[in-house]
C-alpha cells in the first residue's frame, strides 16, 4: 500500500475540514496527529491542503496520521436533528468515506485505513467499511 496521501483526498480533507473547524481546531487536530508544529499561512482550506502537501514530502508514511487526523470526525455520533435531514458531520464523513473508496481505501475505527484495490473502487468498498463501523 502506498502511504502517501493522495491527492484528491487531500482536497477534500482540506475542503471539509476548512467547512467543519475553526482555524484553532484545525491546528490542535493536525498537531495531536503528528503533523509538522510549523503552521501554514493562508485560509483554512490552504492551511489544511498546505499541511497535507508538506506530510507528503517530509514524512514517511503520512496517510497513516491522516487516520487520526480525521478519526473524530469519522466516528463521532452526530447530533439529532431537526427535520430528520443529514447533518453537516453526516455529510462530510460521507463526503470523506467516498474519496476514500474511489481510491480503494477504506476508514477503519481507531483511524486505521485498509486498501481494497481496484475491484472494490466501484462502491462496495463503502458499503463494506460502513458495515464494519
């Protein structure tokens, strides 16, 4: 398995993140995963996709923090809500879980990920890592 992290899923790591978090959660997120200390300049989003790119080019295997990277947010409950509509925290683990397919891979709990390969990018590989959540 390749341990950097992929490109599209950086993006969307960094779109949900910059939608979902203060710049202050965003920074104590990526320092309890082990991010470089040194904060990116810029936005939220550019902060967040500026810190992925740097893992990728510093760290051995950076994919692996990103499973602690987005492991509250992939296994909090969310909150009810009104009207019975998806909530923003449903939305975003979603949005997550479905690049993460279409790249063969799969969130597990405890921010661990599992490569399914190419057979599985086609939507069984979400359907699967839902069952196991």
């Amino acid at each position: 398995m390749e341990y950097k992290i992929p490109v599209p899923l950086v993006a969307v790591i960094a779109d949900v993140f910059s939608s979902h978090y203060t710049h202050t959660e965003i920074d104590s997120r990526f320092f309890a995963a082990g991010f470089p200390a040194d904060v990116p300049p810029g936005n939220k989003q550019q902060k967040c996709h500026a810190w992925l790119l740097r893992a990728n080019q510093q760290i051995e295997a950076p994919l692996l923090m990103v499973g602690h990277l987005i492991e509250e947010l992939m296994e909090t409950v969310p909150p009810p809500t009104w009207g019975g509509g998806e909530s923003p925290l449903e939305a975003h683990r979603a949005r997550i879980s479905a690049q993460l397919s279409a790249l063969g891979l799969c969130y597990q709990i405890g921010g661990h990920f599992f490569n399914w390969g190419p057979v599985l990018r086609a939507g069984l590989c979400s359907r699967l890592c839902m069952i196991a959540i």
